[in-house]
C-alpha cells in the first residue's frame, strides 16, 4: 500500500501518461483530480510541520532570552553565550540542524534575540521547494526606563518591637532589589518618608523660603530651689494606670510613694529658646488640604511647626543604597497616626517641582511609585496648622483624596495593611492601591516580608517585552 508521500511522486511522474491513456477517461479523471487534492495534502503537512518547528523555535527564543537579561543582571560574563545555549539546546537533535541566531545584548538589561531556521519539506521539495525558512524573535528586559521610588514607613508606638525590627528588614531588603537592577546606579533612586502624625523635613531646611519661621521662639518656665526638702511616706501606695498610643490601650504600674510635707520651696521663672526639630503641619484650608498639590513655594508655605517631636527626617531621592538602609534599620517607634502627610512628602520627593525638584518629568519614561506600609487607622487630623486634632472623619477623607491626586499624576502607589484590623482604613488602603496586585494585607511578620519582597519582584520584573 502507498503512503501519501509515495503516491503523490506516483502521481505527480505519471500525469502525463494520465492524460493519453483515452482507454480509461474516468480513471484518468479521478487520477488527475487526485494531483491538486494530494498537492494541498502535501502543502499543509509541510505548513503544520514549519509550524511546529516555528513554536520550538520562538519558545527557545523566550527562554534564552530571558536567561540573557537574568546574566546581565547577575553581571555575568557573555550573556549571549547563554541565549545561544538555551536556544541550540532546543534543536540539539532537529534534522533541520541549528537556527541562526542575531543577539543584541544592551547594558540596560534589554537583551533581543533573532533567529532564521531552514526547515526541511518532504513533499513541497517535488515541486521545487525544498526548504521553508522560519523566523522568530523575543526580547526580554527587566522593568525598562528609570525608576524612582518612595518608601513611606509608619513609625509610630504600635510599631515598636518585632514590628519595627521586621519592617525594617524587609525595607532594606527592597532596597536592595532595586539596586540591584543593571545599571542601577544612572537609573534607580529611592526615597525615605518616616512618619508618625507630622513629617520631619530636616533641620537642614531652617530658613527655607518654603517654610513658614524656623526660628527658635521664646518661652519662659520655672526652676525650684527648696531651703527644705520634701518628704515621703516609706510606704508604696499601689496603682496602676491606663491610656492608649496609637489608637492602641495600654496599662501600667504607676504606684507611688505619697508626700507627707511639702517642704520650703520657690520658684524663679527662666527664660529659653524652643527650636525647630524639623516638624512641618499642614497649609490652612481652602489653600491646601494637605492632598492636592506636590509644589511648595515661598508663596505658599508650609507651617514649620517649632518645639514639635516627630519621626526622623525624610531621605530625599539618592543613589546611596548603604546611607538609606542605615537611615531604615535607625528608625524607632513613637507617637499617633495621620497617614495624609506621610503620602503628601512621598509624592513631595518623587515630584519634579519644588521644594526639592529631585524628580524627573512626570513621563512615560520615569517609573515613579510610593510604597506606604502602615499598621494603623488615623487616630489624628489637620488642625491646621498642626494635627493635634482627632477628627478621623477628616483624616480618611483627606488620605484619600491625597491617594487620587497622588494617581492622576500619574505615580503608582502599592500599600501594605500590616495587622491592620480597622476596616475602613483597609478599604482606604485598598482603594489607594493602583491596582488590585498592588494592596497587601499582611497578617503576620512573615507575611509582611512577603508583601515587600512582592512589591520588589513587581517593580523589577524581568519580562519578555517582545
């Protein structure tokens, strides 16, 4: 019996004999309409196995190409060496040999591939096509143009202990994931926003026109001398004393030894200087409501608020990965919770407009992102000029419309909820996120590692771009 490669030359060598034989037309007919039939058979069993050929091919392109970037990134020597065995691997055993191969290799990351493989026919070659070439490309990159990056840290007392320790960790381990991008060092940048309820700017500041007074102000207290001692009963009165931080309750022992005179004492009032410690409030309303605008200018001010405490002061966008995880693995924790400004300095650093102008152009060709982590709800609002408020109300709305505006400018924002229970800030959160990849809701330490180790891997992704 003839296989279908067998009867198609059978047919194809005796058409002509086919056409005299007048003695069997009905037989010539059939044989004659079988030579188009089996010349289609024959074009798509050589199509389907081009075809197939094409899909090994462009499947060892992805590969080798993804492998190639990955080498880049790990500074690895002659990554086109490792496309081009990642590709031969693949066809190691083909009858069509190996594919030709056209590799590029730029010190970004970016590395493309190319490649040509002759395949061979086994029933267009009767008809005078031997061969059918295919082609392929990939290309494969991680995260393309530059990066700019704000971390927003919650520092406050519910952050204190293994939280803290455990926050700082995967921070810094963030740091390094961006940094460790090909060519870093021209195109990542990374900022730091410590916060509590306020920002601290840094002192480094005083006097900037975009500052309200930095100036030391005046203030008078009292210094007690006593001709007689006061006196104490040698027996402990036993309390204990309760309150909250950071929306949190909290107990403790505050026994005491009760005073049994008073002594002879007087006072003498002092005048001192109270300074700056770097802390900044918020512009009074309509002017700003601490979430529509990334430029400060000396028309617009923002309060230096002086004799405040606040969180350490914020890391401007720098290149110097090993100063900016110092400045992480420093931080301790303290103080209420006002998410808003945190979020406003995030967008603050990454912005190309003052007071600080470190950003790039809001374009296609910066990535900019804010990265908030935060374990609480808002327990503080703006009362302009400070937050010594507690209105949540206002806080939440505020936090998000600082979120929208922070997103219409184009800025990616992915948060972490850690151990966050309050539902309406994780509804905030999860809305503030760009996209639903982009909220984390980290239940535990590990978790939390996770959720920025997630954030690194998303911001740095090698993908194939072609």
């Amino acid at each position: 019996m003839l296989d279908a490669r067998s009867l198609f030359r059978f047919l194809w060598s005796n058409k002509t004999s086919f056409t005299r034989d007048r003695r069997g037309s009905t037989a010539t007919l059939f044989a004659l309409s079988l030579i188009p039939i089996m010349g289609a058979v024959g074009y798509a069993v050589d199509y389907s196995a081009a075809s197939r050929e094409k899909s090994i091919l462009q499947e060892a392109l992805d590969s080798g190409a993804l492998a190639g970037a990955q080498a880049v990134a790990n500074n690895q020597a002659n990554p086109s060496a490792i496309v081009t065995k990642f590709v031969n691997a693949a066809f190691a055993h083909s009858p069509n040999g190996l594919p030709t191969l056209t590799i590029s290799v730029l010190s970004t990351g970016t590395v493309t591939v190319g490649a040509t493989l002759t395949v061979k026919n086994n029933f267009m070659k009767m008809v005078g096509h031997p061969t059918t070439k295919v082609v392929a490309n990939s290309q494969a990159s991680y995260s393309s143009g530059k990066l700019e990056v704000a971390i927003v840290f919650d520092t406050t007392g519910s952050m204190a202990g293994a939280k803290m320790t455990t926050a700082q960790s995967a921070a810094s381990g963030l740091v390094d994931t961006l940094f460790a991008l090909p060519n870093a060092a021209a195109t990542v940048k990374v900022a730091l926003v410590p916060f509590t309820y306020y920002v601290n700017v840094g002192t480094t500041y005083a006097g900037a026109s975009w500052l309200t007074s930095t100036a030391s102000q005046s203030a008078t207290g009292y210094t007690t001398t006593c001709s007689t001692q006061p006196t104490y009963s040698s027996v402990l009165t036993h309390a204990t004393c309760s309150g909250t931080s950071d929306g949190v309750p909290y107990s403790y022992d505050c026994s005491y030894y009760a005073q049994t005179s008073p002594g002879v004492c007087s006072s003498t009032p002092v005048t001192y200087q109270i300074p700056w410690y770097g802390c900044v409030g918020s512009r009074n309303l309509p002017a700003d409501d601490n979430a529509t605008s990334d430029s400060v200018t000396s028309l617009n001010p923002v309060p230096a608020l002086i004799g405040y405490g606040c969180s350490a002061p914020i890391q401007r966008l720098t290149t110097d990965s090993v100063s900016l995880k110092a400045q992480i693995n420093a931080l301790s924790a303290n103080d209420e919770t006002y998410i808003a400004p945190g979020l406003l300095w995030g967008w603050r650093v990454l912005s190309p407009n003052p007071p600080f102008a470190d950003g790039a152009a809001y374009s296609a060709l910066t990535n900019k992102a804010i990265v908030l982590m935060t374990d609480g709800a808002n327990t503080h609002s703006a009362a302009y000029p400070d937050h010594s408020a507690a209105n949540v109300t206002d806080a939440n709305k505020i936090t998000q419309d600082t979120c929208t505006n922070i997103q219409k400018a184009g800025i990616r924002i992915y948060t972490i909820a850690f151990q966050v229970t309050d539902p309406t800030i994780k509804g905030i959160l999860q809305n503030c996120a760009t996209s639903v990849s982009y909220y984390y809701d980290a239940t535990t330490l590990a978790a939390l590692q996770a959720a920025f180790t997630s954030v690194g891997s998303q911001m740095t992704a090698l993908r194939l771009t072609k």
